[in-house]
C-alpha cells in the first residue's frame, strides 16, 4: 500500500490509497461516515491522468477543524479492532 | 458484532452475522474469493504427453485442481528469495500416468507431504492403451484476484436477514401456493413462518403479490444491519480457517494503512 495526499486543508484532504480496492476502502468509507468528527467522506475508484490502473482517491471533510489524518487513522485502528472482534466471536461460536 | 452459526462443516458454513454494516460482510466476502492466499500449480515440465488433450488443455485442468494449504508458503512476490524459487514459495508435484486408465487428481505426487490435492476423485484425463502422461509440475501461492486457481472461497454470498410481517390475514392460503420456498403454512387461521423457516426466505415477494388482501396482509422485508453468510471451501482451507483469514487479510490491511498514516 503506497498513500499519497492530492490535496490538503485545514478540515479537509484527498488522498491516494495505491494498490487497495473496495474491500478495504468501503469499510473505511462506513466507519467514517459514521464518526461524530466527519462531515462528509467517500471513495472513488479513479484512473489519474496517465495511469493504465484504476487507483481508489479518498475524500475526507471534517467538523471543527479536526485533523482528517488522525480521523483517518483512528478509523484504521476501529477496523482492526472490528475484525479482532469478529475473529473472537466466530471462534467462540464456532466451539 | 453477533455471530450465530447455523451449520459449520469442513468445506461449508453459514452464519448469521448481526450487527454490523453492509461494508463489513462484503468485505468478508471479497476477501475470501480474492485475498486469500492459496496454492495452485502455475508451471508445467512436460516430458510426454500422448493424450488426447493438448499441453496448455491439460495445464488448465491440472492448475484447477485445488491443492490443500500449507501455512508455511509464501507467495514469489513476498518471498525471502525475491522469487527465484525456494521450498517456502515453491512445491513440486510430478504426475506420472500410463494407459488405459483414467487419471484423476488422486494420482499427482506431491514432493511435501503436508500438500496434496484437497480431492482425490477429479477427472484430469482418459488414457487410452499406448498413451502416457509424464510431467513435473511447479506450485506458487497466488491470489484469487489474478486467477480462479488461486480463489479458496467459492459460492460465498451473503442476504440480509429476511423479516416477514404478517398482520390482519384472513387465511385465504393464496400465499402458501405461490411461496418457492414452501415455508409459509397455516396457524390459527392466519398465515404463519417459523423462525427456522424465516432464513430460507429469498425476499422474492411473490406472497405479498399473491395476497388479495389491499394493502397486503403479508409484508416482507428485512433487517439491514443482519446478514445470512453462506460459503464453501474449494478444500485448500477449512470452512472456519478461511473466513479467519479473511479477516486477518482485512485486519492486517488496517493496520498497514495506520502505520502509514503513523508516519506523514
């Protein structure tokens, strides 16, 4: 995974996640949508500019000038923790 | 996050998974047919073919053969020996046949003995008298995003969990004869499905339509956030296994994004 920022502000980025599709990307989507400190977040699976690949671009705007970066990695940590969980309920289901 | 299982074999399962977003179970699902690495054999040393099918026929078939996986191996890419081939990414397997007989995946000799095709009984190729199949064959850990012979989920899907009301019927019974399913039946007069019954529903609606009843006696729907999971194995994983790793492709996925992020 390579992440490349497109553009920057205060509330607000762009960013490029090489090499990642809608398995991860609709997750971080739903999880930040979901957070309090998110005004608007989305995805697009784009071709930029002379590349052959499709890469997906990441949107991030968020309320009170909180820092989209650290929301963002918030949000990657919530998810590892979401599949530390889901792995701990099927094996206790599973028993 | 709730997780019930309702049947788990060694190559198939289904499980109720409530609770959680739409992203999550088709996660689960993308990265069990695409994200899970697996063995298949990608290479052929053909030192005699005599058989009715042509090399490149009988490679496809042969790399189609699900092989069991073995923790241990890596794929090329991710390799220590930066893919120039060594016993933790790659795997010999010989297959030596001489007619008349049908050779079946049973008969592919592997070189490790924790790896061998996860079924004995599939048909590669019928020799007839005077025709041999002599070859080695190279196995590489791949992804089933860039071909099928790497894919270890098959037939993994997903419905959200289906929610039938039924209010007000006058148990007319029109609704009995139109269900696919069979799984509406008559109780006290009125139209009725068991909870064991209200899994198999397929959303299709054919009994609110049936209804002659205005508005409807019977109204499907279902629950978004609640998903009937259902998946097989192609035998390279067991059934539990491979969604544990699903997650832990997902998992890792995560955490390799917030390390990235650790550093900007």
């Amino acid at each position: 995974m390579e992440i490349t920022i497109l553009s920057q502000k205060k509330d607000e980025i762009e960013i490029l996640i090489k090499g990642e599709t809608h398995t991860l990307m609709n997750i971080v989507k739903a999880v930040l949508v979901e957070d309090e400190r998110v005004e608007t977040a989305f995805y697009d699976i784009k071709r930029l500019q002379n590349s052959v690949e499709k890469e997906p671009v990441l949107y991030i705007k968020t309320i009170d000038n909180a820092d989209p970066i650290t929301v963002l990695k918030e949000v990657a940590l919530k998810i590892e923790n979401l599949m530390e969980e889901f792995k701990a309920k099927f094996n206790a289901a599973s028993s | 996050m709730e997780i019930d299982i309702i049947e788990l074999s060694e190559r198939s399962a289904k499980f109720i998974l409530s609770d959680v977003d739409t992203s999550v179970a088709n996660g689960i699902r993308r990265a069990m047919i695409a994200d899970v690495p697996n063995l298949a054999i990608e290479w052929l040393e053909l030192y005699d073919n005599t058989s009715v099918l042509y090399d490149e026929q009988l490679g496809l078939r042969l790399a189609l053969v699900p092989l069991t996986m073995h923790p241990d191996y890596v794929p090329e890419s991710e390799c220590t020996c930066n893919g120039e081939g060594c016993p933790s990414c790659t795997l010999n397997l010989r297959l030596d046949a001489k007619g008349p007989k049908t050779v079946y995946s049973g008969d592919i000799f592997s070189s490790d003995p924790n790896v061998r095709p996860a079924d004995d009984n599939i048909p590669i190729v019928e020799l007839k008298e005077g025709q041999n199949i002599m070859l080695g064959a190279i196995a590489h850990v791949g992804y089933g995003r860039d071909h099928v012979r790497w894919q270890a989920g098959v037939a993994c899907g997903y419905k959200n969990m289906p929610d039938v009301i039924i209010e007000n019927c006058d148990g007319c019974g029109h609704c009995i004869d139109e269900c696919p399913r069979h799984i509406i039946e008559i109780k006290n007069d009125e139209a009725y499905i068991s909870p064991e019954n209200m899994i198999k529903c397929s959303l299709c609606r054919l009994c609110e339509r049936a209804c002659s009843l205005k508005p409807p006696a019977i109204q499907v729907s279902y629950d978004p956030r609640s998903f009937v999971f259902t998946y097989e194995s192609d035998g390279s994983y067991s059934a539990k296994d491979l969604v544990l790793k699903a997650a832990d492709v997902i998992e890792n996925r995560a955490g390799k994004m917030a390390e990235i992020l650790d550093k900007i």
